[in-house]
C-alpha cells in the first residue's frame, strides 16, 4: 500500500512502536532547535543529564525572544547560552540573527528530516518537508542527549488544495480558512498534509506560513511534499545539496481528506481574541487601526516584506498609525537592504525593530489603551500583546499594508492598484558570520552563570493520596499566556520562584499566593478547567510554576498536546473528565481527593475522584502512557532519568 510523506518520514525514524493512529511511538530526531526563553531551562536541564556532547546531527540554540534587556536578566541568560552552546557542541545564533523558525528554514531545514524545538512554532520547518514538532524545553534536551521523542502517532489529514491564489489574497489567508474550518480545538493527534495540485503554486516562504500558523489548530504539525519550489528555494540559500524530493506516494491512504480550493479563499482576519475567530476583511472595512505590526515568524519573510514594500511605495503611513517593522532574519533585512526595499520600507514611515520575536510577544510595542491593532503574527490572545484592553486582528501582509495606507481597515483589492508580483529570487546574499560554530571538546571553557540563572527544579514522587483544593476553575480554551504570561515578565525564565508568582496573572490575580499557601499547609492545588486547556505556546513554564506552587493535577474537559506532554515531565496529573458535565458540579475552593492514586493511574481505566465539600465522586482518565505513567510516579522524566 502506499504511503504519504508523514509515514515515509515516521518509518524512516521509528525507534519503537507501531505506526498505528493512536498509539505511542518513538522517533529518532535529527534536528534540535531551542530560543532563548525556553532554552535556558533546557540546557539546564541537558546539564543534569551529565551527557557531555549532543548526539544529534544538528542542534541549535536561538537567541531571538528576550533581546529587550531592561535589567541583567535576559543578558545573563544569552551568556549562560552562549557558553553552554560551546560546552555541548551546539550552534548558536546570536542575538539580531532573527527569530529561530525563519533562520531554521533558511539556513538548516532539510527536507526528510525530524525536527524539534522548544517552542510551538517549529512546525514552520514543515514547509521545507520536514516532520518538524514543536515540544517542551526538557523533551528537546532529551532528544540532545540521544533519546527518542516520543508521540501519539498521529492521524493524517491531507488537505488538498485547488486552484490559484487571486491577486491580493495570500498565505496567511489560507491558514486563517484553514483554522475556520478547524478550529483552535479538537485537532490533537493530528497531521496536516498539504498535498494536490494547489500546492506548486505556493512558494517554501509560503507554505511555511501555512505550516507556521498551524499550531493554532493544535496540530502535532504540519507538512508539505518537498518538490521544484523546494528545490528553488534551497538553491537561493546555496544548499540545493540539501534538497531531497519527497512526495506522497499515489496510492496513498488518509484519515481524512478536506478540498480547500485556493481561488474561492478572500482577505480574511482572525478577529479579538482567538485566532480562528475568522471573519473577511470586508465585513470588518472601515474599523479605525490605530497601529499595525509586520512581522514575527508566520509572515516576515523576504517576499512578504518585498510585497509589502512594492505596495506602500511612494506613500507615507497614514498619521493615525503607528507602522512597526521586525524583519524575519537578518538575512531577510540584509537582502531588503541590499534590493533597496529597505529605503522605500522607511520612507513610508516604518519603525525599524530588531531581527526578533519582539512585539509578537508582548514585550514591546503594546498598543494604546483600547487600541486596535493589526499584526501579521500569529495570536491574538487577550493580553498577550500587552495590553489588556487592546483588540489584535490578525491578517495577511497585504491587509497590513493596505491599513498602514488608509489608516483603517481595509480590503486591499480596493487599493485600487495592481498587485505586486513577487517571486523568491534565484539567488540570495548569504551571511553565517552570526551563527557561532561547535569547538572541539578541548576548547570548551567553561559555563557562564549570573544571579539569574537557577537549578531546574523537580517535583516529588506522587504521593498516594492527593489531598486538595481545587484552587482555580476555568473556562474554555484557556491558553499557556493565561497560565504563564509572557511579555513583561518573560525575563523570569531562569528564575522559577520568581516567574512563578506570575502564574494566572491576569486570570486571577490572587492565585499564586493562595496556592503558596494551600502548599505550605501540606494540601495539593489542583486546578479545574473547560476544553483544550494548555492552548498556545510550548513553554514548559506553565507546568514548571504551577508545580513549583504545589500544583499537582489538573482536571479538564480536554488537554492539548505539548501542554500535556509538559504537566506530566513535571510530574503534574494531566486528567480529563470522564464525563464532561461533572465540571459543572465542581466550584473553585472545593476540597478534592483522590485515594490510591498511585494505583489508580497504573491500571489505565478511569478512577474516582472525590469532592468532599460537594459530597460527590465523580470519575476522570489519566490518558498516559506506560512510559508517562512511569514519570508521573517519579514525579517527572528528570527524576526518572536521575534512576536510570
Ligand atoms: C509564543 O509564541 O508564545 C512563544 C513565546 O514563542 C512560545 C515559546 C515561549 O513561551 O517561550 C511558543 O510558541 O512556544
Ligand atoms: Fe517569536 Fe512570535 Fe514566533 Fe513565538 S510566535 S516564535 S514569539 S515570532
């Protein structure tokens, strides 16, 4: 029988289990990426593995999230990367080299390969043809040291695209249909793979995009076959020896087949404050925009910045908005520079920010108070652009553009215009002088750590009998920036004591002391919650803090993938209602047991959970594998590891 590319990729990789949909399996990885905000963690962690070297083929540590620098923490993290990066023989880019997903496509990405990374976005490598997964810090530094990853085999949903984009419609509009056909939620477990005859009209910067922004569905990841535009692309980065076909095989079989016919798709945008809140761009026309942000690593490449270029050409940013720029990757800004992009990009009144993640992450540029934004990133969660009352729409280039133009929002086939036409160029300039190489283990030095940088806490072996508080009840879809935000008090990441006190921020404010205390008093916290809990980023911190705050399960309608690989590495129970409508029955500050616990995760089968204050048992899955229940014992995969 035939095979599609996920299968071809898996097969070529698999160290254990079966490649049946639903069960655990254990791939060889290639590939390692971690940023700095997740990074540190994992070489931290990496260290207590006492593996001298990476056993990958290619690991490399990106400097691109922290690069603010109000006070000496994110400095002193970049050092303590830098020098753990020569100690362990990876590659790292330095800060101003641009954001890892953009300079990994670039400069590394190969097509056939395995990838992780320690933040949700590696996907982006998918357009390359990689199986490329984002994953907690601590699963990335496993890998380093030569480990498998392990995953739910995924099932694979091909998504066949028809058709030709029209003038003025463009990637980014194709997730954002993607994600209001699919929605934020109910995708774990899946693949997407972009297969039919739409695909070869989309160039690799295109369909990284797609791949990108795929995260938002909560996919493992998304890919493309890797063909001609591949092969195009990897030649403009001098390395078409990289480029390898890989396409699906024509008797292919998928889980699932969903046509989206590229010609039908329009400008749309994802409205506040979900990114599969999709609505066209004409039904929202004429809202005033206030700011409007080109960049992060959906859409700051070359052609989107060139298209946008082409189109403010000649004009100046209408006064009621604030233009701001952050090239994808210094080769992105280096090339924009040398093509003359660059001069016609400022002369329409961009503000120039560093190659970097920068305002997709909060931690600059916050919109005024009750603003609307325009942003060609990737999530518009409340809050997360910093401020609380700020309304972020997510759209495609050209609809920023056409918004940067009019000062409102608007359809940008009304421009009146033609559209430009850009087409990757054969050949780009390319410059590596901001990666540092590996040194030979003799010439290592040593490892560099200010006030900033802590030990990697562990959790304690779970005890058998959880005596609790359910200190906190969610809703729906509440994501890793509810839980841990970002932004402001992302320069904590090394500092878990700290970072923790942020825990629930802008949730409920109160959390993180009650919860100190529930601990204090020998209770466990358990925190409540609706459906696809753990939304968004992979950062581990949101099960890292919350268990260093004594956090211990966590009950939920549903869990999301990375989130729930990242509660049980910290030795956090991650259960699911067995049946959904007891989360009514349940309210914040009910007393919470559950008896044999120990016993009751072994067996597999749903087990009972009591609520004292309610007088109620009401039954919950622990969805784990052998391999998790283990660590979930041990209270964590560090404690697991420390016995092996
Ligand atoms: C994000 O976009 O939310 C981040 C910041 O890149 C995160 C990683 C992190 O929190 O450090 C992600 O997407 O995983
Ligand atoms: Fe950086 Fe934003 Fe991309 Fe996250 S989504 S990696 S913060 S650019």
């Amino acid at each position: 029988m035939g095979q599609n590319i996920v299968e071809k990729i898996l097969a070529a990789h698999l160290v254990s289990g079966k490649l049946a949909a639903g069960s655990e399996i254990g791939i060889r990885i290639d590939q390692t990426l971690t940023q700095d905000a997740t990074g540190t963690m994992a070489y931290l962690q990496f260290e207590a593995m006492r593996i001298p070297r990476v056993q990958t083929e290619l690991s490399v540590s990106y400097i691109d999230h922290n690069t603010i620098q109000i006070g000496f923490e994110n400095a002193d993290d970049h050092l303590y990367l830098q020098s753990a990066a020569r100690t362990f023989g990876v590659v790292l880019s330095r800060a101003g080299n641009g954001i890892c997903h953009q300079v990994h496509l670039e400069r590394f990405g190969k097509p056939g390969k395995t990838l992780i990374g320690s933040d949700s976005h590696t996907p982006t490598c998918g357009g390359l043809g990689m199986i490329a997964v984002g994953a907690g810090g601590l699963d990335v530094a496993l890998a380093m040291a030569g480990e498998p990853f392990y995953l739910t085999c995924p099932a694979v949903v091909k998504i066949e695209l028809k058709g030709k984009l029209s003038p003025w419609v463009s990637a980014k509009d194709v997730i954002l249909k993607v994600l209001e056909l699919f929605t934020t939620k109910g995708n774990v477990g899946k693949i997407f793979e972009y297969g039919g005859p739409g695909v070869q009209t989309l160039s690799v910067p295109e369909r990284a995009t797609i791949t990108n922004m795929g995260a938002e569905c909560g996919v493992t990841t998304s890919i493309f076959p890797s063909d001609e535009m591949t092969r195009h692309f990897l030649r403009a980065q001098r390395r078409e020896a990289d480029y390898k076909e890989l396409l699906a095989d024509a008797d292919a079989t998928y889980s699932d087949v969903v046509e989206v016919d590229l010609s039908a798709i329009e400008p749309l945008a994802a409205k506040p404050h979900s990114p599969d809140n999709i609505g066209t761009v004409k039904s929202i026309e004429g809202l005033p925009v206030g700011q409007v942000c080109l960049g992060s690593c959906t859409n700051s490449s070359y052609k989107d910045l060139v298209t946008v270029a082409k189109i403010l050409k000649g004009r100046v940013a209408h006064a009621g908005v604030s233009f701001i720029l952050a090239p994808g990757s210094r080769q992105v800004l280096d090339n924009l520079a040398r093509d003359g992009y660059l001069a016609d990009l400022i002369a329409s009144g961009a503000r120039l920010m560093e190659n970097a993640c920068g305002f997709c992450i909060g931690n600059s540029q916050s919109p005024a108070s009750g603003g609307v934004s325009l942003r060609t990133s990737n999530r518009n969660f409340l809050g997360r652009s910093g401020t609380m009352d700020a309304d972020v729409y997510l759209v495609s280039p050209e609809t920023a553009a056409a918004a940067v133009i009019t000062g409102k929002i608007t359809d940008p086939r009304d421009l009146n215009m033609p559209h430009p036409q850009v087409d990757m160029p054969d050949l780009l300039a390319i410059d590596d002088s901001m990666f540092l190489w590996p040194v030979p283990a003799s010439t290592k030095g040593e490892i560099v750590r200010g006030p900033n940088i802590g030990a990697p806490p562990v959790n304690t072996p779970l005890p058998d009998s959880i005596a609790g508080v359910a200190t906190i009840k969610v809703g729906d879809k509440i994501t890793t920036d509810h839980i841990i935000p970002a932004g402001a008090r992302m320069k904590y990441r090394s500092n878990i004591p700290k970072y923790s006190e942020f825990v629930f921020e802008n949730v409920d404010a109160s959390f993180a002391s009650r919860a100190l205390d529930l601990k204090n008093q020998g209770l466990s916290n358990i925190i409540v919650a609706g459906l696809s809990y753990g939304q968004g980023s992979s950062r581990e911190h949101a099960a890292i803090c919350p268990m260093y705050l004594g956090v211990r399960a966590v009950i939920a309608k549903s869990l999301e993938r990375i989130h729930a690989a990242n509660l049980i590495n910290f030795g956090i129970l991650p259960l699911t209602f067995a049946n959904e409508t007891d989360y009514d029955a349940i309210d914040a500050g009910d007393a919470i047991c559950i008896e044999n616990a120990r016993r009751a995760i072994e067996s597999g089968k749903p087990f009972d959970v009591i609520n004292k204050t309610k007088a109620r048992i009401f039954q919950v899955t622990c969805s784990a594998s052998t391999r998790q229940v283990s660590m979930l014992l041990a209270g964590g995969a560090l404690n697991v590891r420390g016995n092996t």
